[in-house]
C-alpha cells in the first residue's frame, strides 16, 4: 500500500510540470504611463490632475493576480496661493483578467490603499484611507511589451467641503507595459 502511494505521488510530481506547460501568461509586470485624476481641490473646485503612475502586477494564476499602483499628482494651488498640492497614492489589491483573446485582455481591479497630500509652501501633509475600483485593457505589442488603458475610481477619507468627508474622482491612465517573468 505505502509503495503504491509513494509511486503514485512521484507520477503526478512528474505530471505537474507537464500541466504548467500550457500555462502560457506572465508572471511578473510593471508598467509606467501618464493618468489625469478628475478630483475636487482644497476649495470645493473640481479639476483635471496630470500625473505619473506606475503599476506593478504578480499573477498568480491566468485569471488572478495581486497589483501594486502608485500614483502621483500634482493638485495645483490651494487657495490662490502659490503653493501647490501634490498627492501621492499608493493601493494594493486583487486583478482579474481574462485571456482569451490574444490581441486584446481585459481585466478588473480593486484595491485598498493610502494617499499622501502635501503643501509645498508649508511642508505639512496628510494622509488618508483610500479606495480603487477599476477596469483596463492591455494590447499587446510583442512579448514582452504591451500598451494599457486604464479607468478606476479613487475615493479618499478627507474633508474638501463642509458636508462630505470622502472625496472621489475618475482616474483615467495610459502606458507601456513590460513583461518581467514570463
């Protein structure tokens, strides 16, 4: 009985590798690119944010996969003034992903995170509990390169009006996608 375990154990050890054969996806991506962050400023306006993202992803299977995304923005100026606002935001989450098609891949997104807005003119910053939400698609260019587009929702704990103490916006971004591990 023991031999017949102990043989049957050593063939599916050697089956396993066969199986991941067929598992034909990368393992390990980062991507960098341009976002514009539609968020309320300090004074209750809302505005278009140009900033920088970049985004690594760990798939751990076809479909699942953890991402980090971290993004940075400049907020223009608080009241007039000359110093200006920055946000830093950083979330880690979940991705799903659906490979199908071999031109076209589209995922989802979701993520928990901070984000870290700073005065220039003071120095002082804060910092708040934030959510992401989202979709996107890559198209690939060759193996190891792809381009994105990307939309997410991005909410933030903080205060901008008298009445709500969450601050939400659109987050549209775009880039190239490299391949790290295939």
């Amino acid at each position: 009985m023991v031999r017949t375990l102990v043989a049957a154990c050593f063939v599916l050890l050697l089956a396993v590798p066969a199986l991941a054969q067929d598992e034909d996806y990368p393992r390990i991506q980062t991507s960098m690119g341009y976002a514009n962050l539609s968020l309320r400023n300090f004074i209750g306006d809302s505005g278009h944010h140009s900033g920088f993202t970049n985004s690594t992803g760990f798939n751990l299977t076809r479909t699942w996969g953890l991402e980090n995304y971290m993004g940075i923005y400049g907020l223009g100026n608080n009241r007039g003034l000359t110093n200006s606002i920055t946000l830093i935001s950083d979330f880690f989450g979940g991705k799903a992903t659906y490979r199908h098609y071999s031109r076209f891949v589209p995922y989802a997104l979701a993520g928990l995170g901070i984000g870290y807005f700073t005065d220039s003119g003071t120095g002082a910053g804060q910092s708040s509990f934030a959510t992401r939400v989202g979709a996107g698609f890559d198209v690939p260019i060759n193996d190891t390169m792809s381009w994105k587009v990307e939309y997410s929702r991005m909410r933030f704990h903080i205060q901008t009006s008298p009445t709500d103490s969450w601050t939400s916006g659109n987050n549209i971004s775009a880039g190239i996608v490299f391949t790290l591990a295939q």
